[in-house]
C-alpha cells in the first residue's frame, strides 16, 4: 500500500474544527487507543495533537517515527506496515507520554449504514446463547458516538473493547457476524468500529461537496438548505404561537378549566439525521485516516422512494469514502434489502425492487460485493432477526475476494437473454454447482411480458446452465423478471446455497424514476 500522501495530510489538517482538549499534552483520536486492532500489511497513519511546533515521537515493535506539530498543533506519522499478531504496545511521546497496551494486528472492517447495521446481538436470533458464547478476546469493537454536524469533525467518542459475554450484546450483529467468521476461517485478529445509526438515507453519509458536484442530488441540497434556513422564522412563529397560548391559558387558569398543552417547539433541522453529510462530518470523518481493510454496509430502506437516484448517490458514497481516506478502492461489501411485507398475487412494479437494481448496479465499481438476502427477511418486520447469515454472506466476500479462498460468494447473477421460439433463454453467472429451485422442483417468481410491457407469471426450467422462460400468453417475449416484488416468492439457488439476485432483463421506466 502507498503512503499516505502530503495532500490528504492538509486535508486532515483542515477538517480538525473540534480538538478535544486545550493544546499543552500530546492527544489522540478516541479511535487510537489500547487494544486497538490496527490494519495488517498496511501503512499505519497515527495522528493526534499538541502544543504548535512541539516534537511528537510514536513507537512500535521497534518502529519510530518523529515529527513537529504545525501551527495549528496538528501532528502525524505514517508507520511502516507490521505484519499480523501482538499483542504490541505503543508509546507517543511528547512533553508527555502516552502508552497505549494490548494492541493486535489484524482485519479492521468499518460497519455502516441504517438500523439493520446498527441491529443489536441481542436483538438478532438466538441472543441468549450467541451472548453466553461471545468470548472472543482478539476480536476488537469499537463503537462511534452518535453525532450530527454541518462540517466535518476531527473526533468522536468510543474506546476499543475486547469481544466479551458483557461488551457484545448492545453491538451490531451484522458487523459481529461477520467479523467472527473471518476470525474463525482466517485465525487472525479482527477490529470492528461500528458507525451506523437507523433510519437514514445515503446522503446523510457523503460529503457536501460530493453530492454539491452531481446535478442528480443537488435537489437534496437544496431542500435541506432552504429548509435550514427557514428555521429562525419557525421559531418567531413559534414564539407568536407561545405567546397566545400564555394569554389564553391565563384566563383557562383563572377559570378553573384545564389548562391545554403548550405549542410544540419546531425540531432543529440542523439536528436531523437525514439532514444531508451530517452523519458523514459527525461519524465517518473522526474515523479517517485510520487503516481499514473495507467497509460493510447495511441500508437503502430510506432510499427506495428515490431508487433510480440511489443509482447515482450510492456509488457516489462509496467513492467518496475512498477518496477521503486515501487507501485506494478497499474492498466495499453491502447488504441488498430482505424481503418484506405482503406477497402480491400479480407481477407489479415496486420502489424495493429498483432499490435492489440500484444496489445491484452498484457492482460495477471495482472491489464491491452484494449479500443477497431475500430468502430471510419477515414479511412483518423490517428489521429480520437472522443477522448470523447476513454476516456470513457478506465475510464469503471478503474471504474470497481479499483472501484468495477457493469458494463461492455470490449467488447466481444474470447474464444475458435470448430468445428463441417463443421463449426466452437466460444465462447467468456464479453457478457453482449448478442452478437450483430450492423448495420443490418447480422455479418460482418469474414473469415475462411481450413488447406491451404486460407482465404475466412465467413457465420457468432448468436446463443446463441456462434457465428457459415462457408463457402461453406471451407469443413474443421481450423482458423477463425474477423477484420482482418487496416480498417475492422466489427459489432460484446454486449449488453453494446461495439465493440468486432479483433481475429484470428490461430498462422500462420505474415508479421511481421521476423521484428525487
């Protein structure tokens, strides 16, 4: 991995606009701390503050680095990478000393997204054992305040716990899974930092000037920032408001009568968790330049009303990130939505559905996975308590992707159509062990429609690596969908045990097209 260039240094430099303590001592970000786990085979940024101009020395398994503050009293180093074990201990010394104990060398995962990321163990399925059994002491978690900003802070609020029965329970169970895999198949220490908070959307967690650059979200800043600005006017109405209630609840009160309830004050805007790259400057940027290996990321529930948008936002995020923390592409593995609510008798157009395309089309930037999961999610709850496979599906990305294992990721992807006689062929990738209709002999969930874009239920079958589509009333087929809906009934496996992704082979308009 390159150094860390001097650019993204000022950069950093820049966006310290909350230091955590008056300048005189050395400090550190809260995501430095004892029983870290750092990033192995990887340039290891260490940074903090101090007096302008002071000397700031860090050791390391016989690693030291020296440096001088800026003007500003800002310090960094970048370490030479350190290869995976400890534990090691850290010394940073400057007119004080500071000794960090207990640190390990291994994978370091940033778990984000909505409230199934932040979905607790001891919400998810089996928590009373999965707690008992949580006794991993080189697995490391690290759980990041929440907080909302306008502008990018330098720190958050956390500590570094090992994985214990008492420290897992209030934890992501997405991130928890998925960590406990790979520390199991690949024997190594894992870090998790967990920045997640539910409900929001993707724009809450990218950077103003991304999303200031694409005319696709600019309407998002623009309702953000009128709504803003209108806030001090809400308030000289609310004050109106507040000043009737007085004097009409004072003549209430002489009367005797109950005295009715207060105005409610407006909600601060600038508060809002959707409020666009507050979660970012709040949540994300405290925690950059810190070594990663990836990120997971579980959301896109707030966004479905806005699919085809998410078609540009999501990416856009994901670029983003990488951009500011300046490791190059890491690997970024996300969660497609589960199914939920009601099965519809007849094939539909659906907002979760393109949100699943949008999701899906994001593959095409480099080093990303997709954990499909719509065979367990519940149809009433949109939190699905089995968060042990999400985990699981996701770490089969990074274990082959990152690691080299010989083992499938993915479950079957489309390829292509053709048509033949009255009915479409269709090819797919990732089909080790051959396609599967899991549940019976028959496949479910297709539908095919004619060039009047009339989608019925199709005939599908196996043959071969291909998969053949038809129906008697639809002479000439011209699109073909498979799950297609926000709780499909659907049966399309390999041979690995994986569900295929929900496709149409169509570019028809959704209902969300015109949505931004």
């Amino acid at each position: 991995m390159k150094l860390l260039n001097k650019s993204l240094w000022i950069g950093v430099a820049g966006l310290f606009l909350a230091l955590p303590v008056a300048f005189g001592e050395v400090t550190l970000p809260a995501i430095i701390g004892s029983h870290m786990v750092l990033q192995s085979d990887h340039d290891l940024p260490i940074w903090g503050w101090a007096s302008p101009g002071e000397e700031v020395t860090v050791t390391i398994g016989g690693q030291e680095e020296k440096t001088q503050t800026d003007s500003d009293g800002n310090w960094n180093v970048v370490l030479k990478p350190i290869k995976t074990g400890g534990p090691h201990s850290m010394t940073i010394s400057g007119k004080n000393t500071i000794k960090l104990e207990d640190i390990l060398i291994g994978e370091v995962w940033v778990c984000s997204g909505q409230s199934n990321m932040e979905w607790s163990v001891e919400r998810s399925n089996n928590p009373e054992e999965e707690i008992k059994n949580a006794d991993y002491p080189k697995i490391r978690l690290f759980y990041a305040e929440k907080k909302i900003t306008g502008k990018p802070q330098s720190d958050t609020t956390g500590e570094w716990k090992l994985c214990s029965p008492e420290a897992i329970p209030g934890f992501t169970a997405v991130g928890y899974y998925f960590g406990r895999h790979l520390h199991k198949e690949l024997g190594v220490p894992v870090g998790l930092v967990q920045s997640a908070w539910g409900g929001t959307p993707s724009e809450a967690w990218t950077t103003a000037e991304s999303l200031e650059a694409n005319e696709i979200s600019k309407p998002i800043i623009e309702r953000w920032d009128t709504t803003i600005a209108n806030y001090p006017n809400q308030i000289e109405g609310y004050k109106g408001q507040l000043d009737e209630w007085l004097e009409s609840t004072s003549a209430q009160e002489e009367e005797g009568v109950p005295v009715a309830g207060a105005p409610k004050l407006p909600r601060d805007p600038r508060g809002n968790p959707h409020r666009y790259s507050g979660l970012f400057n709040g949540m994300i940027n405290p925690l950059i330049p810190f070594g990663i290996r990836g990120a997971i990321w579980y959301q896109g529930e707030s966004n479905a009303s806005r699919a085809f948008q998410y078609r540009t936002i999501f990416p856009m995020m994901i670029e983003d990130w990488r951009k500011k923390w300046d490791q190059g592409d890491f690997p970024f593995y996300f969660v497609q939505l589960a199914n939920f609510r009601e099965v519809y008798n007849e094939p539909r157009d659906n907002d979760w559905a393109e949100l699943r395309e949008a999701q899906t089309m994001t593959l095409g930037l480099p080093n990303t996975g997709m954990a499909v999961i719509i065979d367990i999610g519940e149809a009433g709850d949109i939190h699905p308590r089995n968060k042990q496979d999400v985990g699981k599906r996701l770490a089969l990305n990074a274990l082959a992707q990152v690691h080299g294992k010989d083992l499938e990721y993915s479950g079957p992807m489309f390829k292509s159509m053709e048509t033949k006689s009255g009915k479409a062929h269709l090819t797919f990738d990732h089909t080790t062990g051959g396609l599967k209709a899991v549940g019976g002999s028959k496949l479910k969930g297709f539908a095919i429609a004619g060039e009047d874009k009339k989608f019925v239920w199709a005939d599908a079958e196996i043959s071969g690596d291909k998969i053949i589509v038809s129906s008697d009333q639809v002479k000439k087929p011209a699109a073909v969908r498979y799950a297609w809906d926000v709780n499909p009934v659907c049966n399309l496996y390999n041979g690995a045990g994986l569900p295929a992704s929900p496709f149409r082979t169509d570019d028809w308009p959704g209902v969300t097209d015109e949505n931004r």
